[in-house]
C-alpha cells in the first residue's frame, strides 16, 4: 500500500468536464481521484517545462542571444517562395 502522505484538495469542476472525468474514469476502470492525479500530474509537469524554458530564453536574451525581427521576417516570408533563405541565425 501507498504509504505516501497526501492532502485533499477541493474544486469546483464545470459539469460537462466533470462528467467526461467520470466517463474516462469508467473507461479506463480507475477512480476518479487517479484520473485528476494523472491530470494534475501532467499539467503541473507541463508548467516547469515551460518556466524553465523560460528562463532559458530569457537567459539567452540577456547573454545577447537574439535574431533580429527583419530577418526572422525576411526568412518567414521566404518560405512559399522558390528559393527559401536559410534559417537566420
């Protein structure tokens, strides 16, 4: 058994997802409570990746690491032409 400590959290859910919670749930043949676990779960994964990311990129912009826009705009409007520019640098 799962002796991992844990706190209850309570929301309140639109009804149409909360009853696609409940079908899946149904489909899958697993409680509801794993449902939003996995759900939570990947969302608060999904969150870090993107505040690293983040803070990557504004580490690059600090280090200088940029493209100018004209030519990000140059390349974009290249691309549905017969001769594309290089991917600007």
């Amino acid at each position: 058994m799962n002796t991992m400590n844990t706190k209850v959290l309570t929301a309140h859910i639109p009804l149409p997802l909360a009853e696609q919670v409940d079908l899946i749930a149904a489909r899958l043949e697993r409680s509801r409570g794993w449902i939003i676990k996995q759900a939570l779960s990947a969302w608060v994964g999904q969150e870090e990746e993107r505040r690293r990311m983040t803070l990557e990129a504004m580490a690059d912009v600090d280090a200088g690491h940029v493209v100018d826009h004209q030519d990000v705009k140059a390349w974009a409007n290249s691309l549905d032409t017969e001769t594309p520019l290089p991917v600007p640098h």
